[in-house]
C-alpha cells in the first residue's frame, strides 16, 4: 500500500509565519528599549563593562536552567562557543564600544542595517537559500526606509573616529547574521540556541570579577536593579528567546527583516519619553520600515 507524504495546509504555514513575525515584533520592541535603559545605566555610574556583567549575572542563569530543562540534544561544545561569540557577551560588547567612537544615529541603523544585507548573503552561500522575491523586495523598501531615519544622523558623524566605530557597528551586524544562518544549518530551535548562548555567556562573569571587581556596582544599586530588570531579564533573556524562535521559524533570510525596526521604534521611543523632535521624514522611515518587514517576512509565492 503506497502512502503519500502529508504537507501543511497553507493557512496553517501562513499561521504560523504571522506567530512568528509577531513574536519576532514584540522582541524588536523590547530591544528597541535597550538604549534608554543603557543610557540610563551610564549617565548613573556604571561602565558599559558593568552593563554586560549585569545582563549575564541575570539573563545566564535563566538561560541555563531552561536548557537543562529542555535538554542539550544536539548541543557541542565549538558550536555552543561559537554562536555566543556571535551573539552573546562579545556581540554586547561589540556594540557597546562601538558608540564611544560614534554616534548613537550610527549605530541604529548601521548595525540592523548590516544585519539586512548579510543575512540573505549568508543563507545563499551558507545554506544554498537563495533570497525569494519577497526577500529582496523587502530588503529594497528597508533600504529606503532606514535611510529616511537617518540619513541626517550619519551626515553629522560622530567625530574624527567615528569610521572605528561604523566598522565595529558593521562586525556586529556580520556576526548577528551570521548566528541566524548557523543556528539554521544546524538545524538548532530557537529556544535551544537562545539559551546556550545566554547559558555560556555565564563565562564572561568571573573574567569580568578578576579584571575590574563588582566595578561601579555597588556605588549604584539603584540604576545596577534597573538594568538588571531591563538588560538581564527583558532584553537579555525574553528578547533574545522570541528573536531567535523567529529566525528558527521564518529562516535567516526573512529574519533578518525584523532587527531594522529597532531604530524606528527607537525613533518613537525618543519622541514619547524623552521628547526628542522627530521630522516629518523620520515618521515616513517609521512606516517604510514596517512595510519593508511586513512584505519580506509574510510574502508567500503561490503553490
């Protein structure tokens, strides 16, 4: 008796792309969060040193019991360290000292935008995906839309470094692409990846302990809760595991779409809470980012 291979009813594919491109939305939001609570952090006596011991003393942890719940599976120790060079307590650090060479402009749009472009480049090379029409469709209208948001920012520059921290800024987007296509190729859940990079992140505590102590910690423990709240559970831990079940679930390529909300969310966040003035074509980026990532990440081609 000959059976047939059973495949998924395109409503229910189409379902759960728009769980994932939800889940993968609401982390950009709390990512997007991620500045005012550093810049919160900073302006009250801790060192961006101090920000990364913060976030793994909380996000580690958490990380770590949840893996040992799921189990390791199919869990090495090289692709463990890898993909937390990739995404965890180096990524963070990467970033961070990227903005004592340039400006805060810079770093919202060229660290999602770098993430754009390499992530279906990878893919193709990587894992033979070559990018879908949506894909590229989608890539074109971000393009437009992050330079809206700041294309005055990267004309004003950040100083006479500012190039040193555009290139670590661009690393940094490299290496956030290139977590998506590993963990894909390896065929990795999100949740699983998410918190073995959260768990072996853990390794930078001690190394931070014997370089520089408890650092401006226990000076400020009022903004040191903070960011334990912020940084270690929100952003550290929620964020990242709702990122990365979106990538697992949607592909690199299609991932990729979500990190270019973060400045036009970071654009609307300045404005509602610190009352930064947002020009007419920053408000036009906002929306032709949104659309970019709406048609990226949900276009379909017909069966």
């Amino acid at each position: 008796m000959q059976t047939t291979q059973a495949h998924p009813h395109p409503s229910d594919v189409a379902a759960k792309d728009r769980g994932a491109v939800y889940g993968g939305v609401l982390a950009m939001v709390l990512f997007s969060g991620n500045f005012a609570c550093a810049r919160h952090g900073l302006e009250n006596g801790l060192s961006v040193a101090d920000l990364v011991f913060i976030r793994y003393a909380v996000s580690g942890p958490l990380c770590l019991l949840v893996l040992l719940r799921i189990g390791l599976d199919e869990v090495t120790p090289g692709r463990s360290l890898l993909l937390t060079m990739l995404g965890g307590a180096p990524y963070f650090l990467l970033t961070s000292g990227a903005l004592a060479f340039t400006s805060v402009a810079h770093g919202s749009v060229l660290n999602p935008g770098a993430t754009v472009v390499f992530a279906p480049l990878l893919a193709w090379l990587v894992l033979g995906e070559k990018p879908g029409t949506g894909v590229l469709a989608g890539i074109a209208v971000l393009a437009a839309g992050l330079l809206m948001i700041g294309g005055e920012g990267l004309t004003r520059g950040g100083g006479g470094r500012a190039w040193v921290g555009d290139l670590l800024l661009l690393w940094s987007g490299f290496d956030w692409a290139l977590f998506g296509v590993l963990m894909r190729r390896w065929r990795w859940s999100g949740l699983r990846a998410a918190c073995v990079m959260g768990a072996c992140s853990i390794l930078w505590l001690p190394i931070h302990l014997l370089v520089s102590g408890l650092g401006g910690i226990p000076d400020a423990p009022g903004a040191a809760a903070v960011q334990a709240v912020c940084q270690g559970l929100v952003v550290g831990w929620l964020a990242i595991i709702l990122y990365s079940r979106a990538v697992a679930a949607l592909g690199p390529s299609r991932g990729a779409l979500l990190p270019p909300l973060v400045p036009a969310l970071g654009v609307f966040w300045a404005w509602l809470l610190l009352g930064e003035e947002v020009s007419a074509l920053q408000i036009a980026g906002m929306a032709t980012v949104i659309a970019g990532m709406l048609v990226g990440a949900l276009w379909r081609p017909r069966a």
